[in-house]
C-alpha cells in the first residue's frame, strides 16, 4: 500500500464526489421548493422552449374563447331584440287582419292606423337601441358585422354579418309605417279595406324576414358554441403537455432528493475516514 501525506487521492475522490452529491441535492431541493422541474435554460434549454411555447399558447387560446363568448352575446342580444319584434309583428298582423274586415269604416281603420304606427315605431326603437360595447347591431343604412378573432394564431377569426333592419313609423292616423330587412321594405298601410288586405301578406313576409334574420344569427351562436367547446379541450390538452415538460414529478424527485441526502451523509464519513489514512505514515516513523 502506497502511503503519501502531499496529496490524499482517496480524500480528494471522495470531496469531489461529495460536491456533485451536494449539488444535485440542492438541484432536488430547488425543484421541490417551487413545484417545476425547469427553473431556469439552463436546466432543460429545449425543454423550457417548448413549453414556454405550449404556455404562449395556451394564454392566447384563453383569450380566443373569450372573444368567442363576446361573439356569442353578439348574437344572442341580437335574437333577443328579434324575437321582441317578431311578438310586435303578431300583434300587427293581428290589427292588419282586423282593418281588412268591413265592418270598420275609415276612421276605424284610421285608428288601427295609428295603433300600427306605434308599434313600428316602438320597432324602430328596438332597431336602433340594440347594441354591444356601444356598437349598434342593425341599420337601415348599412350592414353591420363583427369579425370575431376565436383563436390563438393568424386569421382564426369568423365574421359576424347582419342585415339591414329598420322602421319608419307613420306620422299620422293616414299614413302608412315601414319595416326595413334587407334589401327590401315592407309598407304597412291599413287605411283601406284593399289596402289592409294587401298588408296582411306584406306582415306574414315580413314575419319571415324577420325570422330569417334570427336563424342566421342562431347559426352563428352554434357555431360560435362549438369553437368554444374545442377551444376548451385544446387548452386542457396543450395545458397537460406543458405541465409534463415543465412541472417536477414529486415522487420520483423525492426519491432521488432521499438517495442524494444518505450519499451526502455517507460521502462526509467516508471523507473524514480519507483524512485519516495519511496519519498511517506516523505508524512507520516510530
């Protein structure tokens, strides 16, 4: 056995193996602390990308469901104020059915008139009262849309496209009201038993403009539901892929925190053994 006291090759074997333990141990410690097993690059540099990749997306997936559901209360403030005017127009068709029937004169028809004409105006203030964060959701003038941007990345994006819709009430007991949807304008005109005849059609087409115009943006809410569903499952799958890569696994860092504890225990009574074995050459010089 070589004996040497100008350097302990055991001694430092052992320290060097004691440092390493130690910094792994303090590598299980931080990650156990914080609950992620990348800290910082330097842990797991391609790792930390992907995952702060994943993480990116999954913020902006949030906010696309979000956008969603604002694209989603578009279209159901707008059904709401349609199915208003749809119970407006039964009671129109109603009156409109009553003044084609001869038994009114004209100035009981003037009356049915002007009972029309409060109701179209009362349509004409859902039209123009109807609104989103300010936006008004239908014009006589002009179509309006939303572009919805749903997703996390370029052009995931869905337009919501209204119609034309407005009213112009009569402005007295012989004047005649109109309905705006589309393209085209419904004239109410009951001050005549042929007339009021003529307007009972002109009412139920109306009906149906007026509920066409609702189902379309029912489709949009469907559709505008179901993108939400999906951004919703994808975020819960990209949010586990993230957590895989990044988050500690606590029982198996627990095990290796619980390895390198009784390494570093072991490795200091072995070190302070190391110290000793230069004191044999004492044992030759007596």
């Amino acid at each position: 056995m070589a004996l040497r006291i100008n350097y302990n090759f055991q001694a430092d074997f052992t320290h060097a193996n004691l440092l390493r333990t130690e910094y792994n141990m303090n590598k299980s410690l931080e990650r156990l602390a914080t609950g992620y097993r990348i800290n910082r690059a330097a842990d797991d540099a391609a790792g930390l990308y992907i995952a702060d990749q994943l993480k990116t997306y999954v913020v902006s997936l949030e906010q696309g469901t979000r956008n969603a559901a604002d694209g989603v209360s578009i279209a159901q403030i707008a059904q709401g104020s349609l199915a208003e005017v749809y119970n407006i127009l039964n009671d129109i068709k109603a009156k409109t059915i009553q003044a084609a029937n001869d038994s009114n004169d004209d100035t009981a028809r003037q009356q049915i008139q002007q009972d029309i004409n409060s109701l179209v105006d009362t349509i004409s203030k859902i039209f123009k009262d109807t609104e989103f964060n300010g936006v008004n959701l239908f014009s006589s003038g002009t179509v309006v849309s939303f572009t919805i941007h749903y997703g996390g990345r370029t052009n995931q994006e869905l337009k919501i496209t209204g119609d034309k819709a407005g009213a112009t009430a009569g402005t007295s007991a012989t004047r005649a009201s109109s309905v705006v949807i589309g393209d085209t304008t419904y004239t109410i005109d009951v001050t005549s038993q042929t007339k009021a005849n003529a307007s009972v059609s002109t009412v139920d087409a109306l009906i149906k403009a007026v509920d066409n115009l609702a189902a379309k943006f029912g489709s949009y809410q469907i559709e505008l539901e179901k993108i939400i569903n999906n951004n919703n499952t994808q975020r819960v799958n990209v949010s586990e892929a993230e957590s895989r890569i990044r988050n500690v696994d606590f029982a198996k860092e627990m095990s290796e925190f619980t390895r390198n504890q009784i390494l570093m225990q072991s490795g200091t009574a072995m070190l302070a053994q190391a110290n000793q074995l230069p004191q044999l050459v004492l044992q030759l010089l007596r």
